[in-house]
C-alpha cells in the first residue's frame, strides 16, 4: 500500500515565493507618464463626466452611468490634443470623430455626435 502523506518537495528557483522575495530587493522604478492622471471637470451644463479608462485615455459617462466614448489626449508637434471617440455599437468599434485642442471641447463633440 501506497502512503498519503505528502513528500516536501524543493522549491523551483522560479516559485511564487522566490519571485516575491526578488521583487522586495529588487523595487521597479516607474517612468513619469506623459498622460495626465486627473481627468479635467466639465460644466454641468454639458453632462458628461470624464473618468480614467485605462492608462492612456478617459472614459466620457452621461447621467445614466453610460459610457458613450473615449477622450484621449494625444501628443503632437503642435502640443497636447484631445480625441474624441464615439462608440458604435452597430459596427462594434470606436469612431474617431476629430482632435480638439481642449478636453471639453472633445466632450462637447461627443454630447452632439449621435
């Protein structure tokens, strides 16, 4: 008969423990990114909000909760722009619907875009 008890076995050099153990010595510096943390308040007038939806782009909710597209900031030689991208669910992508040299006049393009 074969016995039940469990036989310690050595820990692999590429074990969860080990790697855990290598990130507390060895800590990751991050660089700064480009993109700005804080999404920028709009008027109540316009309602919409902006939120973080991912690293690199903001969310635009209306009043009910619903996303209806995406505000991304967007480096050029000229400065910082602000893309405004309408959801199409027909299609089931994002349409670009133009570049604006503010964030709320990209929210502005998507509260009018139908």
């Amino acid at each position: 008969m074969h016995s039940t008890a469990s036989i310690p076995r050595p820990r692999s050099a590429g074990s969860v423990a080990s790697r855990a153990e290598a990130s507390e010595r060895a800590p990751i510096a991050l660089a700064p990114s480009p993109f700005p943390i804080t999404p920028p308040t709009l008027p109540p007038a316009l309602g919409l909000r902006l939120e973080p939806g991912g690293t690199t782009q903001w969310r635009a909710v209306d009043r009910c909760g619903m996303v209806i597209g995406h505000v991304q900031p967007v480096h050029t030689a000229e400065g910082m722009r602000f893309r405004a991208r309408r959801y199409r669910p027909l299609v089931k992508r994002f349409l670009d619907l133009g570049d604006f040299w503010s964030a709320e006049d990209a929210a502005w393009c998507l509260h009018y875009a139908v």
